[in-house]
C-alpha cells in the first residue's frame, strides 16, 4: 500500500513535468505562428520547474542512509559472531 502511494507520486510528478513541457510547446508555438509583432506578446513568467534531476538527487540520501544501516547492521552481526567464538 505504501509503495502504491509512492507510485502514485512519482507518477504525478512525471505527469506535472510531462504536462509543463507540453504547455511550453504550446505557448512556443502560439507566440511564432501568432503574427502579433515581437512587443505584443505577453512573456510567460518563470515557475520553478521540478527537474528529474532534482527528483533523482532526492532519493540519494534514502539510499545512502539504508546502506548505512545495512552496513551497520552486518557489522554488528559480525562482532557479535566474533564475541560468541571466543566468549
């Protein structure tokens, strides 16, 4: 369920990203094929922009934390082998 969830919000970032492309093509194609003279045509304000780059260098931290604690863990496990043995 909670992977559904998370999905469902990638997902929806992808379709935001998909959908501002195409209202930048359309906007594009509007203002060359519009014959109104360069002044006349209102410029469309900048809005920050969710970049899959951005979405990607979110997802490193998670991973690095989860191998950490994966290391951390086999470390543990390790030293306590280590303690059994010789105890």
């Amino acid at each position: 369920m909670i992977r559904s969830k998370r999905k469902q919000a990638g997902n929806l970032k992808k379709m935001r990203v998909g959908r501002k492309k195409r209202e930048d093509k359309l906007y594009q194609q509007w203002a060359r094929y519009s014959e109104l003279p360069h002044g006349a045509i209102p410029q469309k304000e900048a809005s920050p922009d969710i970049s899959v780059k951005t979405e990607k260098n979110k997802h490193r931290p998670r991973l690095l934390y989860i191998l950490l604690g994966i290391g951390i863990a086999m470390l543990c496990v390790g030293i306590v082998l280590l303690l059994t043995q010789f105890g």
